[in-house]
C-alpha cells in the first residue's frame, strides 16, 4: 500500500469530494466551502472521550475512542460513501490533521481510493484563508456597484451575474443587506471564519484579466466584518453609481422589506436602535406611520430622513471614485432594464470602457 499522501490547499481541485471528519459543531462553525460532513466522532462523543482523557488515561480515551470512530466509519462507508467508483479521489481533514483524519485516510486507502489526507487540518486552512485574503485583492479588478439605499444595486448584481460578469455579491455571502433592517427572516448569518472562507473561496475562483463587479460596503455587514485588505482594495477602485428615483426606490424596498411590513412591531424594535440618532420623537413618528400601515410615506420618510443623509456623508469619504463614479439610470423595476444595464456594463468592461 502506498503511503498516504500529505495535500496542501494549494491541491483542493486535485479531489473528487473534501471530507471533513471533524464534530458537526466544528464543522457548522466553518469549514472548506463544498466540504461534506462525516464526522468520526459526533460533539457528544468527542467531549466523552476528552472527558476520560483528563479524568482517567490517555490510554482508555484512546481505546474507547478507537472504538468510536472504528463504529462511524463503518457507518459512513455503508450509507454516505458505499457507491464510490474505485477512481475516486477523496481528501480528508480534522482539526490539524492527526488522529481523527488519519484514521479514515487508511481505512479508505485500504480499499483501494487515492485518498489524501490535508497537512495541518482545518488549522492549516484557516492559515491559508487568512493568507489569500490579505493576497487576493490585490491581484483583481474591481468594479464597485454605488447609489443610494432602494436603488437596486443588489439586483443589478444580479443581472451582471445572469449577463456572464465576475460577481461578488458580499451581502449574499453573509446573508445580510447590511443595513440596520438588513437581517434575512429565518436565516442567521454565518460566523466569521465561515464568512471568510467563502469570500476566499469566491475571490481565488475569479479570471484576474476580468473586473470583478461588487457592491460599495461599509467594514461590517451586519454582524461581519469585510476582510481588511478586501476593503481597502474596493475603497481605492472606480465606481459605477445607480439612479433610480424616489418613487422607484419606495416600491423596491417595499417589496425587498415585505416580511417587515408584515411584522409591525419587529419593524418599531428595529427603530428603537436608531433613538441616538433622531431622538425619541422622530422614532415614535416612524413608528406611528409603521401602525397605521402607511408604508409609502414611511418609506419615504426613512429614505429622506436617515439612509440618503447617512449614505451621502460617507460614500465620498470611504470611496476614492464615487465623485468621478460614472452614472447609470434605471427608469423601471422590470427585470429587463437590470437586464439591459448590465449587459450595457459588460460590453463596456470588455471594450475596456
């Protein structure tokens, strides 16, 4: 039997299928992005099995954990992995690519796979994110979507995506609009690391000969904060700025925001955290408009009141090239004119406009 190789990040594309062998919680903190879950030890048993390690013996933790892992691969290999073709090239990783990877990695060789086991485990790819996030940025070309909350910068992006253009959608990776009403009903964001991961995962699949098109951010999205080498990048690029008028912008957001027009008093709660900003009056007016369902004026009224001023103070200060940005009008919400400006924007991006 041939040894085991030891893989580095640099050979992901190299495999079939990643497997993280590490506990589901681990693994629901972060993981490689396209990972599958086939953990040897669940979370119950690897706290267990270091229970006795500290109480009794690293021996009899070894045991019993042998035990343990032995019982859960054999349940992987019949029901997760029982109809791979003998071509089939796994890599397999745990914490820092010891105990927990290596014994899969030779059970799996064992049967004839090509498998790898990754050098490091998961604390060596932590340690290869961080490195290409601070790396990547500088190597693309970013195109930085701007215009004010309700101008449909989001589906813009989406259009560019649909039209064939390099895409970071950075507020769909952190399930976040960024926005103090930017939280997604029933979907939590991912934590940081995870957050990184994919944004890394996202910027090493990019052409570097392409503009890169993503929406002008603030560091935080929500609760996550965009890496600092990204950031600083996409602050000192050329912007695109998108106009739609007020009314336009009030019927977006009615229809981006429904589940909060839907749910007044999670609307008022939300309000209560800008009370700093404009006082307990304005608040208790905005909510006021919220209870009697008056949503155009409502809308209106926090556009006017407090997106457009906050947005227009900072863009200028954090984006080099949002005073020179070029302008782009959209005059309906029909999918065909986000359609239409952004095939107008890649023809420009390959004419090298």
């Amino acid at each position: 039997m041939s040894p085991i190789p030891a893989v580095t990040c640099a050979d992901f594309d190299a495999f079939d299928t990643i497997i993280d062998v590490r506990s589901p919680a681990e693994y629901a903190l972060d993981r490689v992005p396209g990972a599958v879950s086939a953990p040897v030890l669940d979370d119950a048993e690897r706290a267990r099995i270091g229970t006795l390690h500290k109480q009794v013996s690293a021996f009899a933790a070894r045991k019993a954990g042998a035990a343990l892992v032995a019982r859960n691969i054999a349940r992987h290999l019949e029901e997760q992995f029982h109809d791979r073709p003998r071509e089939w090239r796994p890599l397999i990783y745990c914490w820092r690519g010891g105990q927990r990877s290596g014994s899969m990695a030779e059970i799996f060789s064992r049967i004839g796979w090509r498998v790898g086991q990754l050098e490091g485990g998961y604390r060596a790819y932590r340690r290869f994110v961080l490195q290409r996030l601070d790396e990547a940025p500088a190597t693309l070309r970013f195109q930085i979507v701007c215009g004010v909350t309700g101008s449909g910068k989001s589906r813009l992006l989406r259009a560019l995506a649909a039209a064939g253009a390099q895409v970071l959608d950075l507020e769909d990776i952190a399930l976040h609009r960024g926005s103090v009403l930017g939280s997604l009903p029933g979907r939590a964001q991912p934590s940081q690391k995870m957050f990184e991961s994919l944004v890394r995962h996202a910027l090493d699949g990019f052409d570097p000969a392409r503009p890169v098109f993503v929406e002008a951010e603030s560091k935080k999205i929500g609760a996550l904060q965009v890496p600092d080498a990204l950031m600083m990048r996409m602050r000192a690029s050329p912007c695109i700025r998108l106009d739609l008028d007020l009314p336009l912008r009030v019927a977006l957001l009615k229809d981006e925001y429904a589940h909060f027009l839907a749910d007044g008093p999670a609307l008022g709660e939300r309000f209560d955290c800008l009370v700093a900003l404009h006082g307990r009056e304005r608040i208790a007016q905005w909510k006021a408009l919220g209870a009697a369902r008056a949503w155009d004026a409502l809308v209106t009224r926090l556009l006017t009141e407090h997106y457009d001023p906050a947005y227009l103070r900072g863009m200028p200060r954090n984006y080099a090239g949002y005073e020179a940005a070029r302008r782009l009008g959209i005059t309906e919400l029909s999918d065909a004119a986000f359609a239409s400006a952004a095939q107008a924007l890649v023809a420009g991006a390959a004419a090298g406009a």
